[in-house]
C-alpha cells in the first residue's frame, strides 16, 4: 500500500531564503508524485508532478523536486521564497488502481516572514 | 482558465439530516472525484466516477454515502444520515483522463459541519 510523510506540519522562513519542504513516500509499485498547493479559501492546485524520466522536476512559481528512489523522498524546494508563496503544500502519491486516486500527506503550511 | 466549482462553500447541518455537496467539473472531463480532510488530518480519498459509475472507493465510502452526475454537468455526494465524525471539508476533482499519474483538478471545497 501507498503512504506519505511530510515531516513538519509548519515551516517558517525568511523572505528570499531557500525553501525546504520534506515529503518521503512508501510504495510497492513505481510511484507517480505530486506536489499541490492550497492558498486560502481556494482549491488545490498542482505545483509539479513526477511519473518516469528526469528526477529533477521543475513546477510553476519556480519550485522544483528531486524524486529520489534510493531515499524514497521527494522534497519540494525554492531557491529564494516570496511572500505570494505562504501557503499549505500537499504532497501526495498515486495510489497505483486503474482510476490513479491520490494519497496525500498531512500537509505543511508554509509561512514567509518579510 | 477552466475551473472546477463547489457549493456551498459551508454547510452546517444537524447529525442525522441528509446533506448533498455539489461539484460542477471541468466541462470536458470524464473522470471525478470525491476527497474529504478532516480539520488537522490528511486529505482521504472517498470515490471515483467514470461512465455513470463508481470506478473505487475507499472504506471510507459506506452506504451512508453516495453520488451521483444528475445531469451531466453536476457531480453530487450525498450523506444521508450525517454523524458528528462527517465533519470535514469536502474537495470535488476531476480529470480528462484515468491514467495513473494524470492530473486531477480540484474545487475550493466544501466545509461541512455537524452540530
């Protein structure tokens, strides 16, 4: 069976510091990841996804993730954060069936300080 | 840009009423989705639907719960005795395609409250 951890339900950086956002994942069969944002009051938007290929994934808003098999991780980063980017991200796994239901982490709300 | 909706966007109902959360997908999609995230947990998958049909759903789902494209443009979940522990917010999404790994496109949610 799928699952997700994300480790830390609230990170807390400096505007134009990197950001970090952790996501390890356990599956049997070769996963497909996703990371998604929620801004408030809104719906959950997909910020980038892995399925085969290149392991550095590049999304929208200038994140990226490296899927790594050998440390089952798949962490969600930013070289420089913006206050636009104070959000929850949600990172979250195929469940593999033929209708490819997602499995989510709890989630990490990113806050921006100035 | 084409976009899934949901209503209401708050539903407070009293245990044992029945409540129908709404869900308008993207108009060219054919697969959908209910999920729901209890306040502090994670965002569980209930069911999907392809074809007038349930395609999965999870043990969540029990016969409490059902759903339902009316008309073709609604996609509908219906709770039809309501417990304290079906407090949640409910997210609707759909996809153009099944395919394990596809996109699915969410809806800003609906919180339902049990009293």
């Amino acid at each position: 069976a799928q699952s997700v951890t994300q480790l830390g339900s609230h990170v807390s950086v400096s505007e134009g510091a990197l950001v970090l956002l952790r996501c390890n994942y356990s599956s049997s069969v070769p996963p497909y990841l996703f990371w998604y944002v929620q801004y408030p009051n809104q719906g959950l938007q997909l910020l980038l996804k892995y399925t085969t290929g290149a392991t550095l994934v590049k999304g929208i808003n200038g994140f990226e993730a490296e899927f790594k098999k050998s440390e089952t991780s798949f962490h969600l980063t930013k070289p420089s954060a913006h206050m636009s980017d104070a959000a929850e991200y949600f990172c979250a796994v195929s469940a593999g069936g033929s209708q490819g239901n997602l499995i989510f982490g709890k989630g990490t709300k990113l806050s921006v300080k100035p | 840009e084409p976009e899934v909706t949901q209503t209401p966007s708050h539903q407070v109902t009293q245990m044992g009423q029945e409540v129908i959360l709404r869900c308008v997908p993207i108009s060219n999609h054919l697969y959908f989705y209910w999920y729901r995230q209890i306040l502090g947990q994670k965002v569980e998958f209930l069911v999907s639907f392809y074809n007038n049909e349930i395609s999965e759903k999870s043990e969540i789902f029990d016969d409490q719960f059902s759903v339902e494209r009316p008309d073709g443009s609604n996609f509908t979940l219906k709770i039809r005795s309501t417990k304290l522990e079906d407090s949640a917010m409910y997210f609707c999404a759909s996809s153009p395609k099944s395919r394990v790994g596809y996109e699915q496109y969410f809806g800003p949610g609906t919180r339902l409250t049990v009293t």
